[in-house]
C-alpha cells in the first residue's frame, strides 16, 4: 500500500539509511492506520535493520550538524 502513495515502508527506510551511513533515522508522515501499539510495531521493524530509529511527534524539532 505505501509504493501505491508514493510512500516507503519503514523497513524501506531503514534499509536506506543504513546503506547511507546515517547515524539517526527519524520516522515522519506516519499513516493514521496505524495507532498505539501499530506504531510501535513498525518502529521495531525498522530498528530490527537501523537500531537508531524513531518516531518524530507532531512538531519535533531536530539539530542537524
């Protein structure tokens, strides 16, 4: 369902930021189908490939460099 928004999975993430050497993977624009304990599920999906992974809330802002 994602490629048919144009989105990429989380795992689709994950993957390309570990083969580009990131050190933090923020997760963004996270579908409302999934709630709770659904988000959750998919941040572990991604840590299982790039431990440094997390969701980003509504508003959080992030440091670069």
């Amino acid at each position: 369902m994602a490629r048919a928004h144009g989105h990429s999975t989380t795992k689709q993430a994950a993957d390309v930021a570990k083969e580009a050497g990131v050190n933090r993977l923020l997760l963004t624009h996270i579908s409302a189908r999934y709630v709770g304990p659904l988000v959750g599920q998919l941040v572990r999906e991604a840590q299982a490939v790039h431990a440094n992974t997390f969701v980003a809330k509504d508003l959080y802002e992030e440091k670069i460099g």
